[in-house]
C-alpha cells in the first residue's frame, strides 16, 4: 500500500532539493503505517534510566539496583533565614536552571544564608560558581558543609581565578577544607 505524500513545498521558485521524501505532519493519516508491524517494547530493568547509568548515589527512596544517570538532585529545607540545599549528580548551564530558581525562591522568602552540601556532586562546571556569586549580592552568605573533589576543585579554581569574594557583602566561607567555618 503506497500513501499519498503531499507535494514538496517550492523555495525560491524551485523544488526543494533536500530530501525526496517529506515528513508528515503528526495529525497526517496513519494509512501509512497500516500493515508495519510494531517494534516490541524493549524491556528496561527497574531502576535503569534509558540514559545510560550513574556514578551519582542513589537518593533515599529510590529503588535498589543500578541508578539512572547522574541528573541532578536537589533537597532543601528553609528555616530562620538559612536555605539548607543539598546536593548530588551533574551540575552544568542547563541543570542548574531548578538550582538557581530555588535560590531565587529562597532569597524571596527571606534568607540571608545558604548552607550547601554538595559531596555527591559528580561533576560541576562554573554555572554553579556563578549561582553562588549570584546568590551572595546583597550582603547574602554561603559556606560549603560538605564538597565533593569535584566542587572543592572548582571553588579553588574560582578563587585563584579572582572572582571571589567581590564586592564588600559578599562572603564565602568553608572553600578550602569544605568545614564551613
């Protein structure tokens, strides 16, 4: 059974010359896929993200076995101004978008510092470096409960680089040896 393509639309006053077969809209008939038979659903082990696999922990709660990928995980708890925010899996540009919009909630709703344990953080780049920076304008402070090796890296790499602490009111404390004090 032969479907019915629409023609190729003309750029230019030409035929477009791409591809000799146009892509269907998603509301097109479905005559054309009448008699192909379906793919069965390939099975996926509990716990195994179609990602690939984690190097990251798997967080209380999660079923046993292997986890998925290291996606970023982010817990927080918000009491007399202090933000408590731990952290585990990947933190790059894009995946520190929830990160920066909890921080943004928090100093909405009032608090003044951010305590952050960050030692199941498998890799971080410095859109993270930047989410603190970002956090201590306005005289807000931060400090490291905890930092993986690839946290503490990175902070000590921010620091040499010279973009801590700025301006007066910007505080960080706890990078070197990740105590916090």
């Amino acid at each position: 059974m032969k479907c019915a393509r629409p023609p190729v639309p003309a750029r230019g006053g030409a035929r477009w010359k791409g591809v000799n077969t146009p892509i269907h809209s998603i509301d097109a008939h479905l005559t054309c896929l009448a008699g192909v038979p379906a793919a069965p659903p390939r099975p996926v082990p509990r716990g195994v993200s179609p990602r690939g696999p984690s190097t990251a922990p798997p967080a209380p709660g999660d079923p046993p076995g292997p986890a998925g990928p290291p996606l970023p995980r982010v817990r927080s708890s918000l009491g007399g101004g202090v933000l408590s925010v731990t952290l585990a899996g990947e933190f790059d540009h894009y995946s520190c978008l929830p990160l920066r919009a909890l921080l943004d909630e928090g100093a909405a709703l009032g608090a003044r510092r951010l305590v952050l344990d960050a030692a199941h953080v498998a890799f971080c780049d410095s859109a993270l470096a930047h989410l603190l920076d970002r956090w201590a304008a306005d005289g807000r402070t931060w400090e490291l409960a905890a930092g993986s090796r690839s946290v503490r890296l990175l902070l000590d790499l921010w620091d040499r680089l010279g973009h801590a602490p700025g301006p007066p009111g910007r505080t960080r404390r706890g990078l070197r040896d990740g105590s916090g004090g």
